[in-house]
C-alpha cells in the first residue's frame, strides 16, 4: 500500500470500482477493476476479451487472400499497415519479389496511415484529459487522408487495399499530386497542434513525471513501438530491420527520455514528422508507370513451414506467425498484437497512483481494443 | 462458403488487378514522371544489404517460371468468366503446376546460405545449453525458415530460457513473440527472442503432450508472456506450471473447451457453457 502520510490519518475504506466496459476513456470496451482506498489505487486488474472475434480460428479456415479484410478489423485506425503485415509474411515464406510502384504506395499509404493514427491518438488523448476541442481539430485533418484512402480503395476505414505481392489498385490520375499537396498543409498543422499543446501548462502538469518506467522494465515486459522508446531505447523496426523499401529513406528515429507520459504523447508528434519526411521523398521518388501487384499464383500457397516477421506498426511491433501444411490456408495464425502486450504493464503503472492519473496513464499506452482481443 | 464459389468470386477481380497495371498510369505529372526517372536511375537497386530478408537473388528463377505456367489460365478465365467452376479449378491446376517446377528448382539449386548459417548459429545455441543442463535438455535444432530454431525438452524450459537471457554470449532478454500450436500428436509452444545488444534472433521451442497438456512458466524470467501465457492456456488448453495468475483471459469463465484446438467443436454448448 502506497499511501501518505496525510491520507493515513483520515480514515478509508477499501473500494472496488469498474471502469468500463462502456467508458469513453478506454477507448473502446475495455473494463478496468480498481481496488482503490480513498482516491489512490491499491491494485488495478485489466479485463480484456469484450471484443474478442476470435481472429486467429478463423483464419484457420480462409486463403490467404481472404484474410486481408478480418486484419482490416485488428487496429482499426491503422488497417493498411496491418494489412501490410499480413502480406509481408507471406510475401517472406514465397520469397516474392514487389514491384517497385506498389513498394511505393505501400508505403505512402502506411506511413499516411501512421499520420492519421497518431493523431487520433493524440486527439483522444486530450480528450481523455479533458482538452475538448483537439479531439475535433485532428478529425478535419485526418479527413483528409481517410480521403485520400477512399479514392484510392473504395473505404474510410477498412480498406483491404495489400496482397500478396503488391496492393489492388493503382493510384487514380492526380492522387499522387493530393499526397504531395498533404505534406505541407499537415505540417503546418502539425506546427499549430505543438504550438497549442506542447507547451499549455495544465497539460504538462497532467503528463509530466506521471506513468515512468525505465527500458530494463520496457524489455523485461516485451513493450514496442512508442511504449519502449519512450524509455530512450533506440528500437524501430524500420531501422533494425528494414523491411519494404525503408533502406531507402532518410528519417530519424524520435527517442524519448525520461519515459513518462509527455514522453510518449511528443513522440507522437515527432513521428508525424519523420512519417511525412519519408511520404515526401516516397513521393518524389515514385515510379510513373510499372505494375502494382506482382506475378503471384491465383491460390496463394505458403511453403510448408513456420514464418515469423514483425513490423513497426502504429503502436509497436505487429507481427504475423503463419504455420503452413503447403496448402492455400494456414494451420496455424497467431498475430503478436503489440496493443495486447504493451497494456500488461498498465496493473504496474497504476499502483500507488490517484485516480485521475489512471486516465493520464491508459491513454498514453495508446491501445486499441479490436488489437487487444483480436 | 465453399472453396470453389469463393475463388470464382475471386477470380474476375484478380484478374482485373494483375492486367490493370500493364496500361501506363496517368497518375503523375511530367514533371514528376522526370523525377521519378532521375531517382530511378539514381537508385540502382539496393534491394538486399544483407540483413533483410525481402529479395533473394538466389532465386531469380522462380518468378518468370511461375509467371510462364499461370499465363494460361488467364486467357481462359477472362474469356468465359460465366463458366465459373472451370476456370477457377484451371486456376489451381496451373498454381499447382507453376509450384512444383519451382520447388524442384529450389531442391536442386545449393542450399540457401541464410537457412545454413541459421543453422549453424542453432547449433552454437545447443552447445551452450548442452554444456550447462546436460545432453538431454535438447531434443532438435535446425531452422525456423530463416531463423535459429532449438527444441528444448519440456523439463528443462525454464532453465534454458534463463540461462540464454543471462548467458554473455546470447543475452536474449525480449520476447517478441509467443504463440502455441495444436498439432495432431502434441501441442508445440514457441518463442521468437532477440538480443537487443547482440543481434540474435532466436526461435525456441517446446513440446507437450495433447492430454494434460503440462509447460513449466516462464513468467518469473520474462514478465511480458504473462498475458501471453494465460492466451494458450485459454485458447489451447496447455497448463503452465508456477504461473502467477492462470486463468481464462478472451474467453469467459466458465467457458469449456479450447477454441484454438484442432478438435474443438464449434458449438458452444449454449447456457450450459454459460454464454448469455
């Protein structure tokens, strides 16, 4: 029990709370039980599976094509990167070769993916804080991209735009021109987002110092993505593994420092940034002519065997475990769902804490729940 | 839905996205079809240094093979896309023929370099683990496609996993991934670990048998499998022994059976399984 002095003197009686499932701050159905004594938290236990569809059994019974829309529904506001995932693995166990003008538009649009995850993740943040009106704010800009999507693949949200070996539809006459024209328009917002919330002192004082963990605690706990640079640990698996056409660009890596909430909100920010450096350059570099899906077999079969390869997605690593007899659907699919794991820390980071920190501190961890139950 | 309805649904669309690309896109400008060409020129391919895995010259036979015994197949859907059971099972026949050239192209060619040194690199693992727990500790080595694979006896998992954490020459300290497999004799757990210092990334397994499924934990070495833990013993029905928290974690309580077991039936038993 971590309790004041003060708060030991009055007397308190031990609580049990719910929150959730149908809490707006937990993004999602998520339930929360807290025992908390007075306003501070004795224990918290996280209760998953509201959302649990049961993805990796159905997959048992689908080709591998037929997969792509059920990733679509993992981490909803980040569907083309796992979509990508998918692919990737596939892609790996076939020893496929992409053709240069889908390389590219995967990864313009994961990397726009990324911009518009982020912000959703940024907006809701504030919003879990109490910041109103960011939330509102970054539903204009990320129309833009769900924009850009829609006329590229026919959905807002759910795209099933990879396959095996390329993406379904070339870019439209003039979608590149929009993409090119995004960039500046997003950074100049970007620079009004810092501008307004960076710096605004009641927000700081919510962030500042609240949920730390150090790397050792970030490794020992399997934590990716933002979660674990936020420690200062140099892992993006851009850089550590190239995979796609990553090598080719240039783009930092953002690193936090003290491994707090601010720490995690500013990376966000900053991967904004480095993900529209790369759109740019992806942009300038992009093949004008040339295929879009490469010369795959109409039945996808995966070479009996086992594959495992993990991505940098939104909220750290997303990785695919496929077990193949040989034949067009997989034995075995397990999805390593960064969400899933990153949210086991949160019993760790809550002990000891005020209730209103609780907030502070789920929101920055930045889960998704369809990821979380898949 | 059957299979074969499903790739006739398939078929037409597919078709459309492997043609499509051959028209040159309009999409760009010409000033940006300048760019795009300079930048091309620039970058002559620098698909592979090495560490990726993405393209592997050494199999620059199989595309061109495998594109040769489709081309067939597309003519004929295209044609009659009415007559759907034909060209669909037309499709597979030639997606199995373009498969088997290739494969015997791949058993014939020298064994890829990346899968020998995997292999290698699973021996030096073996011999670490053998000179501390003694020659039984492990039951296979070889290569998880392109990755280290060992097998270690289910006794001495913990052990194992302990000592490549803190052995100087691994120090594999971070799961990335944790998953469990129902096969038709045993249920196979696996981990696929890395060394953030050193590099290694390492594929471990263990065995258990179907029927009390029984694993020693390893929560107390690597906190981050707790969740994942509890997901097999919910979804696969595998104990983990000195786990600190073993219960049900996507399914209720009170649920019977393991989904993600080959011979699970899909039923649920309705209210006696307590479903609401």
């Amino acid at each position: 029990m971590a309790l004041t002095d003060e708060a030991q003197s009055i007397r308190t009686e031990e609580m049990i709370l719910n929150v959730g499932p149908q809490h707006p701050s937990t993004h999602g159905v998520f339930r929360l039980v807290v025992k908390i004594s007075g306003e501070t938290i004795i224990e918290a236990e996280p209760v998953i599976g509201y959302l649990h569809r049961g993805t990796e059994k159905l997959a048992e019974d689908l080709q591998y094509t037929q997969i792509i829309p059920y990733t679509d529904r993992l981490d909803y506001v980040s569907a083309m990167i796992n979509n990508y995932a998918l692919c990737h693995t596939v892609e790996r166990a076939l020893d496929l070769e992409i053709p240069e003008r889908a390389e590219y538009l995967r990864i313009i649009t994961m990397e726009l993916q990324r911009v518009a995850s982020h912000l959703l993740a940024v907006g809701s943040y504030l919003l879990d804080l109490g910041a109103m009106s960011p939330f509102l704010y970054v539903f204009q800009e990320r129309e833009r991209i769900v924009q850009m999507f829609n006329e590229l693949c026919g959905a807002r949200l759910t795209y099933n735009y990879m396959r095996v070996g390329g993406v379904k539809w070339d870019a439209p006459p003039g979608w590149i021109d929009q993409v090119r024209d995004f960039i500046p328009f997003m950074r100049k917002k970007l620079k009004m987002y810092d501008d307004l919330i960076t710096g605004n002192e009641i927000f700081l004082s919510r962030v500042r110092g609240i949920g730390v963990f150090n790397t050792e605690t970030a490794l020992a706990y399997g934590l990716s993505g933002i979660n674990l640079r936020s420690t200062g640990f140099d892992w993006d698996l851009r850089k550590k593994k190239p995979y796609s056409i990553y090598n080719r660009f240039d783009f930092e890596v953002p690193l936090g420092k003290n491994g707090d909430c601010f720490d995690r909100y500013i990376l966000h920010m900053q991967e904004m940034e480095q993900s529209l450096r790369i759109v740019e350059q992806a942009v300038e570099q992009f093949p004008s002519s040339g295929p879009v899906l490469g010369k795959v077999p109409k039945m996808v079969r995966v070479p009996a065997g086992e594959y495992y390869s993990g991505i940098e997605g939104t909220r750290g690593e997303l990785g695919f475990y496929i077990v193949s007899e040989g034949k067009d659907k997989p034995y075995r699919m397990k999805i390593r769902k960064p969400s899933f794991v990153n949210l086991q820390l949160l019993p760790e980071l809550l002990k000891g804490q005020s209730m209103a920190n609780l907030i502070a501190i789920l929101g920055a961890v930045d889960i998704v729940l369809g990821e979380v139950d898949a | 839905m059957s299979d074969v309805e499903d790739s006739n649904q398939k078929t037409p669309e597919e078709n459309e996205g492997a043609e499509q690309p051959s028209k040159p896109s309009d999409s760009t400008a010409p000033a940006g079809e300048k760019v795009a060409k300079a930048s091309e020129g620039e970058k002559p391919k620098t698909a592979d240094p090495a560490a990726t895995n993405s393209s592997d010259p050494t199999d620059g036979a199989k595309p061109p093979e495998a594109a040769d015994a489709v081309a067939p197949s597309k003519p004929a859907s295209a044609a009659k896309p009415a007559a759907a059971a034909k060209p669909a099972a037309g499709a597979k026949a030639a997606a199995a023929g373009a498969e088997r050239p290739a494969r015997a192209a791949k058993a014939a060619a020298p064994p890829d370099p990346r899968i020998e040194a995997a292999k290698e690199t699973a021996e030096k693992v073996k011999a670490t683990l053998v000179a501390e727990l003694g020659e039984t500790a492990v039951e296979e080595t070889g290569a998880a496609h392109l990755n280290p694979m060992v097998r270690i006896k289910r006794d001495f998992w913990p052990q194992a996993v302990e000592l490549l954490k803190n052995h100087a020459d691994w120090q594999l300290n971070y799961i990335e991934c944790m998953a469990g497999t129902d096969y038709p004799e045993y249920i196979e757990v696996v981990i696929y670990i890395q060394s953030t210092n050193l590099g290694h990334f390492i594929c471990l397994k263990t065995r258990t048998p179907r029927d009390r499924a029984q694993i020693p934990s390893i929560v107390s070495i690597h906190p981050g499998v707790n969740w994942e833990e509890r997901e097999i013993y919910d979804l696969l029905g595998v104990h983990f022994t000195n786990h600190p928290d073993l219960r049900r974690i996507m399914m209720w309580e009170g649920f019977k059976g393991h989904p993600l077991r080959k011979d699970y039936s899909e039923w649920d038993g309705g209210e006696e399984n307590g479903a609401h």
